[in-house]
C-alpha cells in the first residue's frame, strides 16, 4: 500500500485474536477449524519492519493508532494522558518483554505474574 503512495492513516492490520480458521479439502469444503495466533499481528509487524524495511513507528501505527481511531474505540491507540493503559514492551529483536494491561503488568520482564486481577 506504501509504494502505491497510500497514506499510512489509511492503512490497518487486523487479527481475529484466535478466532477460528478454516482448513479446507480438495473440494474447498471446511473441514477442521483451527486457532488464530495472538502474536499475527506481531509477526506481521516484525516481517515489515525487517524484511520490508517499514520504519517501526510506521509498522506500529497500523496495529494501534488507526485502527482505533477507524473503530473508535476510546481511550486506545496512543500513549497519551488520559488513554487506557495498554502497553506492551519489545526487545531489540522485536519479541515481547512485557505486557501492560490498563496500568497492570500481565507480564514482566517475560515472566506471568499472578494474580491476574483487571
């Protein structure tokens, strides 16, 4: 979308966060159905940003800025004053650290931490 001159305010990735996938036979019928990854949209990210050479702040905003302000969904998409608290955290390689729930740590320095309370 970028070569194509494309604004990147008009461009978002979205997941189905393990919603169900086909896998289909021969005939193109449905046949088992299997989970989504929580991380699609991390490794779609992660591609673009090493493979296609995509800045990260614009790889980012495509997962959280725009599809925010598409669905208008309050309170998320940036780090701003006032904004929900959602954060997560990567290493130089682009792998998750830790994870920021409305201000809560789900986890910490890739460690769970319980109780999981929100």
């Amino acid at each position: 979308a970028l070569e194509n001159n494309i604004p990147v305010e008009q461009i978002s990735f979205s997941s189905d966060g393990q919603g169900s996938i086909p896998i289909f036979n021969e005939n193109k019928e449905p046949r088992v159905f299997t989970l989504g990854s929580c991380t699609s949209l991390l490794t779609e990210v992660r591609d673009v940003v090493k493979k296609e050479k995509i800045p990260f702040e614009v790889a980012l905003r495509v997962i959280t800025q725009n599809p925010a302000k598409l669905f208008q969904l309050t309170g998320k998409g940036e780090l701003t004053k006032g904004f929900d608290a959602d954060i997560v955290l990567l290493d130089k390689n682009l792998s998750i650290t830790t994870v920021l729930v409305k201000g809560n740590f789900l986890i910490d320095q890739r460690k769970i931490i319980f109780p999981l309370e929100l």
